[in-house]
C-alpha cells in the first residue's frame, strides 16, 4: 500500500497555515479533482486525498494530534484518518456547495415561497363570452399579523439552536474498518429548523401562519371558455420567513344553454322550419348573442342544410373581432295532417325527417327562449 502523502502538501501548505489558508487551498483544489467535473482517471482517488486532509486540518483538535502524531495517531481506529463523507451527503454535498446543485444543504431560515392555491369558477354560458367581475373568498394560509411571521410572542424573538447552530442538521461520525462516516440527520433539538422559539405567539402558535378566508376580486376576460385557468400572481399561500406568496389558479368552468353551443370562438344553434318554409322559401328572424337578426332561406332548402352568420360569434380571447355563428336549420315534419294533404305529400316522403312531434315542441320551445335572451 502507498505510503499517505503529508496532508499539509496535500493541499500545497505550510504547517503555520491558517484556517482561512486550509479552507481556501481546500476549495480550490476540491473544484479541481471533483469526479463530476474532472473526467481524469486518478481525480477521484485525489479529491479523496484532498478531503481526508481538509477534515483533519480543519478540525482544530485533530489538526494538533497530527502535528503531534502524523499519520500514526494512535486514537484513530483501523481506518487511519480517512474521514470519507458518505453518509447522507457526502461527494454530492461538496459538489452542491461549489457548483449550486439543488441537493445540498439548505439554510432552514432562508426565505420559502408559499404555495400555489387553485380555485374553481363556475359562470353563465353569457358570461364566459361577454367577461365577468365577481368577488371570490377563499381560505389560505398568511403571514400572522401579531407576530410578523417570526412565531415568537411579541417582545421577544426566536433564538438559534444551541445543538446545531442553526444549521438545522446534526452531523454523527463514526469510525468504521472503512474509514470515518459522516452522518448528517435534521437536529433533533430544533427539529430542521435552526431556531427554537422559546415562547410561542399566542395567535400562531409558533407556525408563522394562519388561516384567514380572503376575498378577491376576479375578471373573467370575455371570450373565456371551459376549462380555461386565469393565474393571479401572489394571490396563493403566503410565504414563509418573508418569502414571496404563491399564485393563485381559477379554473372556469361555464354552465352549458339550452339554445346555443360552442366550439372555440364560434356559436352553434338549431332552427326548426316547417315543411312549406323549407320548400317554398322564408325570411326568419335568428337570436344571436346580442340581437335578432333577419336570415333569408332559400326555396328547397334541405333539413341539416347550415347558414353562416359572420362576426356574430365569440369575442377572441387573444386577438381582434369575433367567431362566426352558424345555423343549422331542421325541417320538422308535421304532425297532423288531412287526407288531401296526405295525398299530396306521399310523392314527398322521402323527405320526411326523423323528428316527432315532441321534437318540435322542444325546437320552438328553446328558440323561443333565446329570443326571450334566456
């Protein structure tokens, strides 16, 4: 086996090194062999060397038995002075540290952001296309007003905690055949949170927070439609330690009418005509979104036969003008009729359609609602 360097050459220092010296050597040559970033084959076998000395130097007490001892320090275990961090940490932790990695350690007093709340609207057919303002109220969580979100009792303030220091994590290490392992655990004293409130806001409770019913006023934009989510930025769960609030998310949802459909920006709708309408020609009135208009059906027009109305559609939610409407319109047959009529209608039965006289009822029935503006 390899005789172990010198750890003070390891990291290229005297022995009179200071600990800001040991610290910035360690960085430096840690960003240099990390196995993540260096791709050579003997990097991580020196990072390791680098690490090993770093632990030992840095730590005032170890560093004095090895000036003392050198690598033959008879408290350490079978292991030498190996101190390999790899509990929950480990190679990750340091790269995190350098590189800002998501996986590293996290002061527990920075600044959260609360989360996002989601809201379900529902709203009228009309209101969907036409746009809408109403108040909403909804429950979140707030940065408590009595204590400004620290959770400490007025006139006094959370203290750091005296395990971990504030870091919110305790480190156990053990020595091992292996070397020494590093284990890092939430503190058990403040429980992750680095601080201990002594005495609790009485409003709170020590959380921070608290719920409250919020009203907020909504505009729903014109020509929304079902399904679509309206995002209210800072209108979610507050923030924790003066973090910024999350978004609040309205789904609409929009109530289905008796006489018109839709299908994007365009409006859909059916118009019952009698037999003689169909065969002979009409000029009709037509309920739109807004007004009736005059729709002129040509002579021999056929059951299912669509009539196009321009610009009388939705407003678009993201551009100029509006969708169409279209008219399809139905030929109903009738229901009673003399023999004379008879007579005169079997040469025409191949146009008779499928709807009975009950379909009829319901055809004028909702037009007559539409035009009513139901």
């Amino acid at each position: 086996m390899a005789e172990k360097r010198d750890y003070y050459e390891v990291l290229g220092l005297g022995k009179s090194a200071s600990d800001e010296e040991i610290k910035k050597a360690y960085r430096k040559l840690a960003r240099q062999y990390h196995p993540d970033v260096n791709k050579a084959a003997d990097a991580e076998s020196k990072f390791k060397e680098v690490k090993e000395a770093y632990d030992v130097l840095s730590d005032s007490q170890q560093r004095a038995r090895y000036d003392q001892y050198g690598h033959m320090d008879p408290n350490q275990g079978m292991g030498g002075g190996f101190s390999g961090d790899f509990g929950s940490g480990g190679l990750g932790d340091i790269f995190d540290m350098f590189f800002g990695g998501g996986g590293g350690r996290r002061d527990p007093n920075a600044p959260q952001r609360g989360n996002d709340l989601q809201y379900t609207m529902t709203v009228e057919f009309k209101e969907a296309v036409f746009g809408k303002e109403s108040d909403i109220t909804i429950p979140r969580t707030e940065s408590c007003d009595t204590c400004f979100g620290s959770g400490a009792k007025p006139g006094t303030k959370p203290e750091t905690c005296s395990v971990c220091h504030g870091s919110g994590q305790q480190e156990v290490v053990q020595n091992t055949p292996f070397g020494r392992m590093v284990n890092r655990r939430p503190c058990s004293n403040c429980g992750g949170a680095g601080k201990i409130i002594k005495e609790k806001c009485p409003t709170c409770h020590g959380n921070g927070q608290v719920k409250k019913q919020r009203k907020i006023h909504v505009r729903i934009p014109a020509g929304v439609d079902d399904g679509a989510q309206l995002r209210m930025s800072g209108e979610g769960e507050g923030g924790l330690r003066g973090g910024p609030a999350g978004d609040l998310y309205i789904v609409i949802r929009v109530k289905p009418h008796d006489f018109f459909e839709r299908e994007g920006d365009d409006i859909y709708c059916e118009i019952p005509l009698t037999f003689a309408q169909a065969a002979l020609g009409d000029e009709i009135e037509i309920p739109t979104l807004t007004e009736k208009v005059k729709l002129k059906i040509p002579a021999g027009t056929q059951t299912g036969t669509y009539f196009r109305l321009k610009g009388k559609g939705v407003p678009r939610l993201r551009g100029i003008g509006q969708g169409d409407q279209h008219v399809k319109v139905v030929v109903v047959t009738p229901s009673k009729l003399t023999d004379d009529q008879k007579d005169l209608l079997r040469q025409f039965s191949a146009l008779e359609g499928e709807h009975t006289h009950e379909n009829e009822q319901s055809f004028f029935d909702r037009m007559k609602r539409a035009f009513r503006g139901d």
